[in-house]
C-alpha cells in the first residue's frame, strides 16, 4: 500500500513505535526530527513548571520533546489566541477536574504523549469493555465532514442495555479530515459533563503547505502525532467550537448533557447494526463505507475487521444504552423513530415539524430524514480517487475531497446553507440562533448579539453583524457552521437594516 509505504519512509513508525507501549509508562519521548530544524517558538503565557496543579511532576523531560518541535504553521485561526502545547495543557490539568479524562491525562505520570488516535482511546480507558458507533449523517461540530464515506465514529463504555450507568464515562469523538478529537467525560465529584477538545499535530503542521488531503483524510491521521493542545468547554465558549452551544441546551449554568437526537430503533444513520433484520442504515451506509475503507487497516481506531465483523454490535442501540444509562433520555427536538416509517411515502410530517423548530432558532439542526446524504456521483468519484490513491498507486495531489459529497437537498435540510428563497429573519434564525439566542454565558459579547430579539437589537450590534456577513477574515457563520449565498447573505443584511 502506497501510502502506508510513504509513512514509513518518513519515519514516523520507526521513531515513535514505542510511544504506545511509552503512553502506558508514560515518559519516553518521539525523539527530536532533525537538528537543523528552526528553533522552537515560546509558548505565550506558559506558567513556570513549579505553578503546581494535578499536572505538575515528571512533566518537564515531555517538555523538552515538545519544544525542540518547530511551530505548528497552521493552528486553528480560532484556537490560537487560547495557546498551543504545554500552556494548554497546564491549564486545563491546573483545573483539576474530577473526570476520568482530566486524571488519565493530568495524573503523577506528567504529561503523557499521545501518539496517535489508538494511543488516546488507550488513555481514555476505551481500549476495551468500549462500543462504538459510526455516523453516516452528524449533526454535532463537524456535521460538514460526515457522510458514509467519511462517517464520524463514536467510541464509548459498553453498557449491557437496561444495566446502571458505569462507574466512569468517557467518550470519544472523531471524524476524518480535521486535527482533533471530541472528548466528554463524566466528573465524578460534580456529577456534569467535561467537554475537551484535543487539537494534534502532524508532521505535515510545520510545513509551509500544511497538511495536504491525503494526511488529513487517509489513515495518516490516525498516526504520527507529534504533540496536542487540550482546550475544554471553558476555554472554548468563546469560540464557533463552543461544545456548550449543543450539548448544554438549557442555557448557560444548566446540566450539559450527551446527545444523540436519534434515540431509538431504526437509528437511520448509524453503522453497523447487526440485528436479526439487517437495518436499511447498515445495508447502505455500510456498504458505501466498505467500498470506500475495505483496505485500511483502521478508521477512528477500531481496526476495519471489526467493523465489518461486528457482529454483535448495533452501533445505534449501544449509543442508545449509554444514553439512556447516563440520564439522557430526553432529547430536545428529537428525531422521532417513526419518521423512517413516514419517509416510505417521500415525506414526514413529523420530520417537518422538528425541521420548523428548528428554523424558528428553538433548536439544533435535524438529522437528515434520509439515510444517505451524498450525492451519487460526487461519492463515487471521491471513492475512486481514494481507492486510487490508497491501493493504486495513484498521486496523493489527486485526492479529491471526500467530505465534498453531499446532494444540494442534504446541504439545505442540513442547514448547512438556508433555504433557498428564506426571508432574512429566517436566515439569521436558522444560520446564526445555535450561537447567537441569548442562551449563553451572559459575560461573553457573542451572547449580546441574539436573533431571537431582532426588534430590541442596537443599531451599532446590526451594523456590525452586517460586517461579519461580508467579513473574508471572520465570516459568519464561521465556517463549521455552514455558509450564506448571496441571495441569503442579502436577504439577512436587509433584515438587519431594519
Ligand atoms: C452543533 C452542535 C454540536 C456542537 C457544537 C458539539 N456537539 Fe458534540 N454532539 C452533537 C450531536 C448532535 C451529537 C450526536 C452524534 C452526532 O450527531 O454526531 C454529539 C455527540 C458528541 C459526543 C459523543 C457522545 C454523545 O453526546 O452522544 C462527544 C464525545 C461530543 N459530542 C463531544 C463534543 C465536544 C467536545 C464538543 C466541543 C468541542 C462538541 N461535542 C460540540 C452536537 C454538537
Ligand atoms: C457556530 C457558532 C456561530 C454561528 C453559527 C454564528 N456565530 Fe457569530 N459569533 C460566534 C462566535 C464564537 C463569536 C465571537 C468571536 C468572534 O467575534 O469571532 C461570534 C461573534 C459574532 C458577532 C460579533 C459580536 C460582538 O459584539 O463582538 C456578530 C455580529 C456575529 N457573530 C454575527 C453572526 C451572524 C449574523 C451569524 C449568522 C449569519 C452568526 N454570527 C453565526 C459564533 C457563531
């Protein structure tokens, strides 16, 4: 295999091999690349090592391995006012949270390196006794990224169902295509969740070009992680990555809570499934996505022979069974197990409804009420040029896309983009309300700005939203979020001059 070829050669698994057995003891460092290489950047606002804190002994040896790495050229726009590296982390283990996370990743041993997304699942006790669940369609951070081809998979404690919730929980998040894992521990002394974001970097980070398609989106990303930085729901409120704005949906100061809109059976995107009756879900979102990934040897961790054999494991019933464990039952606007049952005739009412809230600015985007959001022939031409990169020998420049796949009607029921001929007031409900509907913490200036209350906005707050629509440096909506056309982007400004 060409690719695994290549990463060989860059040496990333002669040098660093050893980093998922050295996790375990925690210390020993993926030695220094090259000598001559530039001299590392200072950390901003890096406390003294001696600042105390759960994170405090035995980190200063990881410290030099992380400082004799050049910069990373291409941190996050959002992320980089917040700090990289060995700031991060001093901060949020400084926190001292109580969750099974924060311990594994704060505890006596120091920091630990983290050499891939195996080595992670490892710190975060998912290596075993876990289940995990594949999306064909998310509704979370990364809902852009998630089709079949390019699913996000979830990785969580197996709970038998009906049984009492595990002693601790943490649960992991990924999809293909950008650098960094979702994290949600339970804390154990406040009983609310923890939300971290752990945003890894790649060889491919110091390079001038950055990170072409074939490492973020083949089995490269999985490995070679050279350092992270560790951010959680606090750091992160002020961000587009605020992990508050979905999971805590009661507002600022309220319980956060897992989410998983579709709760029940027939759980219309989750992979696989194997149940007496094969699921509509797992026949064609499983099929799409061995065509696709039959040849690597992993996706999101779990080794592709498990997936494919995964014969006692229904992704969406296993998800089910954590939920329901940890207390998360209801599900604000939930997509409702019969509207699969509707969809047989080409519409669901019910679907419409929750659709409605959900334009209204009451509620989070709605699982797509099909089960496949790609268009056909933009999936098929992704996976051909993947299996030819993969398999084939073909250039790594040629890889197109593979998160560049959906049908112009997934796009639109998605909310990716408004729908075509909305009114402004609907535009800026739709695109701008998960971020902007007065819910969020009262001290942070994006909280300011509500589309709920058009009518009692200032003058000066229109103005500027007007600025940020046309903005090419801070655009929103931010560009996880989805994107306004002109038609929209005129329809939202016109409604903002009122
Ligand atoms: C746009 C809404 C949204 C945002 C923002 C968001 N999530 Fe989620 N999250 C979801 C949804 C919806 C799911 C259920 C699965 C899916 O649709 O992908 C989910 C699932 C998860 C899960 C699996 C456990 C569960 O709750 O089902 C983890 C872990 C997670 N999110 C972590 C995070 C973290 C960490 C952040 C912030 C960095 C974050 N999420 C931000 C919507 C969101
Ligand atoms: C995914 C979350 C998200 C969405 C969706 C979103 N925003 Fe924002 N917005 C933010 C964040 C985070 C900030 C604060 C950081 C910044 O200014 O970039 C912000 C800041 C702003 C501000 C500046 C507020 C101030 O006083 O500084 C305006 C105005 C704004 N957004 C308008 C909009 C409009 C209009 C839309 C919809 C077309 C929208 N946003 C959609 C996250 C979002």
């Amino acid at each position: 295999m060409r690719l695994r070829g290549a990463l060989s050669d860059a040496g990333w698994s002669a040098r660093c091999a050893g980093l998922v057995v050295a996790l375990l003891a925690s210390a020993t460092a993926c030695g220094p690349q090259d000598p001559q290489e530039p001299a590392p950047p200072v950390d901003p606002g890096v406390p003294a090592p001696s600042g105390g804190g759960a994170g405090g002994g035995g980190g200063a040896q990881n410290t030099d391995a992380w400082s004799s790495l050049p910069p990373n050229l291409h941190t996050d726009v959002e992320l980089a006012p917040l700090g990289v590296r060995e700031a991060t982390y001093t901060r949020v283990c400084e926190r001292a949270r109580g969750d099974q996370f924060a311990k594994a990743l704060c505890g006596v041993g120091g920091r630990p390196e983290i050499a891939d997304l195996a080595g992670l699942l490892a710190l975060a006790g998912l290596d075993q006794q876990r289940a995990f669940a594949l999306t064909g369609n998310s509704t979370s951070l990364v809902s852009m990224s998630v089709s079949a081809i390019n699913p996000r998979i979830l990785v969580f404690p197996r709970v038998a169902d009906g049984a009492p919730r595990p002693q601790s929980m943490t649960s992991v998040g990924f999809v293909r295509g950008e650098q960094f894992v979702e994290i949600v521990s339970r804390d154990e002394l406040t009983d609310d969740l923890n939300f971290y974001l752990l945003a890894f970097e790649q060889p491919c980070s110091y390079q001038p070009n950055g990170c072409d398609l074939a490492s973020l989106l083949t089995e490269e990303i999985e490995h070679g992680w050279t350092a992270y930085s560790v951010y959680d729901q606090d750091d992160l409120e002020r961000t587009s990555f605020d992990c508050l704005s979905c999971h805590q949906p009661g507002g600022h100061g309220t319980k956060r809570m897992l989410r998983m809109q579709e709760l029940s059976a027939p759980w219309m995107h989750w992979f696989p499934q194997r149940f007496v009756q094969r699921t509509e879900s797992d026949r064609v979102l499983g099929m799409q996505f061995a065509e696709a990934h039959q040849s690597d040897a992993q996706y999101g961790g779990v080794p592709i022979a498990t997936i494919a054999n995964a014969l006692d494991e229904g992704s969406g019933a296993q998800l089910e069974a954590l939920l329901r464990a940890e207390g998360f039952a209801e599900q604000p606007n939930p997509f409702d197990a019969h509207i699969a049952a509707e969809m047989k005739s080409g519409t669901s009412a019910t679907w419409q409804s929750r659709f409605d809230a959900h334009l209204r600015g009451e509620a989070i985007a709605v699982p797509f009420p099909s089960i496949d959001v790609t268009d056909a022939a933009l999936r098929t031409a992704a996976v051909q040029s993947y299996l030819n990169v993969v398999e084939g020998g073909a250039p790594r420049e040629s890889l197109l896309d593979l998160r560049r796949v959906f049908s112009p009607d997934a796009e639109r029921k998605l909310s990716f983009v408004p729908q075509p001929g909305a009114d402004g007031r609907t535009v800026l409900q739709q695109m701008c309300a998960r971020c902007h509907d007065g819910r969020g913490n009262p001290a942070l200036r994006k909280n300011q700005f509500n589309v709920l209350r058009l009518a009692e906005m200032p003058r000066a707050l229109k103005d500027l939203a007007i600025e940020r629509i046309d903005s090419e440096t801070a655009v929103m909506p931010p560009k996880r979020a989805g994107y306004l056309p002109p038609e929209a982007k005129e329809a939202a400004k016109s409604e903002l001059r009122k």
